[in-house]
C-alpha cells in the first residue's frame, strides 16, 4: 500500500469552486462555513468533509462532502439540494489541477432534517462520497 501524501488537496475548496460554478446555483452561498448574520433562512449550500478513506493502491482520496443545503422555504432548499448532488455528479472526470476527480456517488441524501442552530431553517442535508486522484 503506497503512504498517503502529507497533505491532501482541499476537496472542500474543490467541491466550493464546482458548486459555485454551476449556474442552478448562482443565487445561492456556496461556502465552507455560515457567513456573518446567517440565519438558515437565506439560499446556501455548506460544503464539509466528514471522514473518508486513503485508498493507496489507487493513489485516491475518497472523502465523504457533508453538503447543508438551505432556502428560504422548503421547496426552494430541496431544489438547491438537487442542484447541488447534479453538479457534483457531471463533474465526474474533470481535472483540477494535478487531481481528478474520478468518482461521485451519493450515500445518503438529501433528506429533509431540522436545525437545531438556526430555528427558521429550511434544510436539507446530504453526503456524497468523492474519488480523488492524489498526485
């Protein structure tokens, strides 16, 4: 089994940049944390990575994206949500800089869950486990 490298690259910075590129998105936040006066109510996607695993033989980081998807209403969060899992599917393939993003698949979501943190949240909440080449 080959050793991880040392560092590995900012999938959620990766994962940030394709969000935000994509056009179904272009009214929402697309970050890594809540911006000063958050309240859940505003159109976001929160971009996380929560674990993953080091394949070696591959030379492949395959973190898990915890993605936070909230709206004004209901309907508007579920929209953004599967805006956000289609973006990051069509971008199976792509190379971002020296890394390819080889692999996309949903393990869970999005699924409709309260805030506790923001009580007049509208959020839906998914993960989606990523394949990155690691060079």
């Amino acid at each position: 089994m080959t050793t991880p490298p040392s560092a590995f690259p900012d999938v959620e910075a990766l994962v940030v940049d394709i969000l935000e590129a994509d056009a179904a998105l272009s009214t929402a936040i697309v970050r890594v944390d809540a911006p000063a006066g958050f309240d859940g109510t505003q159109s976001a996607v929160l971009v996380n990575r929560r674990g993953g695993a080091w394949i070696g033989d591959l030379h492949v980081d395959q973190p898990m994206i915890e993605l936070e998807v909230y709206g004004p209403d209901k309907a508007t969060a579920f929209t953004l949500a599967n805006a956000a899992r289609r973006a990051l599917l069509a971008a199976i393939g792509n190379t971002y800089g020296s890394n390819t993003l080889s692999d996309v698949v949903e393990e869970d979501g999005p699924r409709w869950l309260p805030d506790y943190l923001y009580r007049g949240a509208n959020r839906y909440v998914g993960v989606i486990k990523v394949s990155l080449t690691v060079f």
